[in-house]
C-alpha cells in the first residue's frame, strides 16, 4: 500500500526509499540510492544527487522567501551524498542567478534554512539552526555553529569554522576561525587544515598572512601590500588575497576583546 504522493513526472532514479506521507511534485529528479524520509514535500525545480538522505518535515524547493521574486522558472540543485535533517528548508532561485545550490557531502543539520540564489559548496556541516539569507556563497568545508545567521550577499572561505550563535554580516576569508559580536577573527582553523592535509609549513604561512590582516594595525590595502611582499609566491596567499580582492561586503573585524559584566 502506498502512502506517499508521487507525481507520475518525477523522474525518481533507482533504489530510491520514498516514506510515507512524503509528496513529491512533478519537475523533480532525484538520483539513485536516496532515502526520503515521512513527511518531506519536494516542490517542482528540485534536482536531488545519488545517496542522499533526507529526513522528516523537510521542504525543498518551495518559492523564494523574496518579495521581488515574481514566479519565474528556477530549480534547487543538490548535489551527491548529502544528508539533510529534521525539517530544513531550501528554497528555490530568483531571476537573479535561477537557482539554489547546495554541494556534495554535506551534513545540514535540524532546522537550517537555505535562501534564495545561494550557493554552498561540498564537505560543509551547518549545526542545528543555522539560517543563510539570499544570495550567501559559503566554500568548501566550513563549519557553522548552531544559530548562526548570516546576512544576505555574505562570502565565506572554504575552511572557515564559526562559533556557535553568530551573526554574520561581513565576508569570511578562507582557513579562519570567526567568533564574537561584531563577528571578528579568532585564529587560523589550524586542526581543521592538518584534518585535511595542510603542512605545517602552509599552516605557518597562513598564520602569518593573517598577522598581517588582522592583528598589525594596519589598513587592508597596507596588509595587502606586506602579504603581495612577504608570501605573494605562497599559494596560500594567492587564496587569500583573491578573496579579500572579490570582498562582496567587506571584511570581518581583526581581533577584538569582549568583556561580558
């Protein structure tokens, strides 16, 4: 006996695991070996990888949270090897870019939201709760404390981790640890980067680069120039300062002090 909703034009690939009560609309597609748990709704425009899973109340593709959003065609693409929990939601594309993407490996935990035109890339985990606002382009492997929200049109690095309850509203750069209330850096994510194969060479590199950025006093322009002199050959560098030259919303504070009475 079927207990779930499938539209006959949903293109469902093989050893897929639909549960009951789940409803799955036409225009979607959804790769082999995945596993939609009860109570999920799929909305047409989803394109869903292989070896998912996709646990309960979760909505995907619903239309954009935008007011400017005016029903044009748009899609969710999710990539392979993802497992998405309890009750999040990744919305659909605008005009904008058309699409939502969300990477493989991920691991997106309880409650987390993924707005309009975003992009995220593979490896990354978002703790319960984290809510990404339109237009968000997180990197690869970057770790999100649960209740971190993040403004909309933000850039985050690959391998940047951040404390939980952040908020969000300037560009991350890659390799940092971010923390704090105006969000400012916190250290170089130095067991992360030996997790995945960085030297110790690279990891000192990096830690130097950011001395420079964040903790000299000097202007981002003046960093820059002492980076380009000091380490420009490096190719951590190059990462670095490629993403601080595409800054969408300008940086993150250096370090900064909070004493809580």
């Amino acid at each position: 006996m079927t207990l779930y909703d499938l539209n006959p034009n949903a293109k469902i690939g093989k050893d897929v695991t639909i549960c009951n009560f789940t409803t799955i609309y036409e225009d979607v597609e959804i790769g082999d070996g995945c596993w939609i748990g009860p109570n999920v709704t799929i909305f047409p425009g989803a394109r869903i990888g292989k070896n998912c899973k996709i646990f309960p109340g979760t909505v995907i593709a619903a239309v954009p949270q935008d007011l400017k959003f005016s029903g044009e065609y748009s899609t969710v693409e999710i990539g392979d090897n993802n497992v998405i929990r309890e009750c999040c939601t990744i919305n659909r594309g605008t005009a904008a870019s058309g699409k939502t993407v969300v990477g493989n490996s991920n691991l997106i935990m309880a409650y987390v939201h993924v707005a309009h035109d975003c992009v995220v890339g593979d490896n990354c985990v978002f703790a319960n709760n984290t809510t990404l606002a339109g237009h968000i382009i997180v990197g690869d492997y970057v770790i999100m404390g649960g209740k971190t929200a993040i403004l909309q049109f933000v850039h985050i690095g690959s391998h940047v981790i951040t404390a939980g309850g952040s908020l969000i509203d300037k560009d991350i750069p890659p390799f940092v640890k971010a923390a704090r209330y105006p969000i400012s850096y916190a250290g170089v994510n130095s067991l992360g980067l030996k997790r995945r194969g960085y030297t110790q060479e690279q990891i000192n590199n990096i830690q130097d680069i950011y001395r420079y950025i964040f903790q000299k006093g000097l202007t981002i322009s003046h960093a820059v120039e002492a980076v380009k002199e000091h380490y420009g050959n490096t190719d951590e560098a190059k990462v670095i300062l490629g993403f601080i030259g595409s800054a969408n919303t300008g940086l993150m504070k250096g370090y900064t002090y909070m004493r809580r009475d």
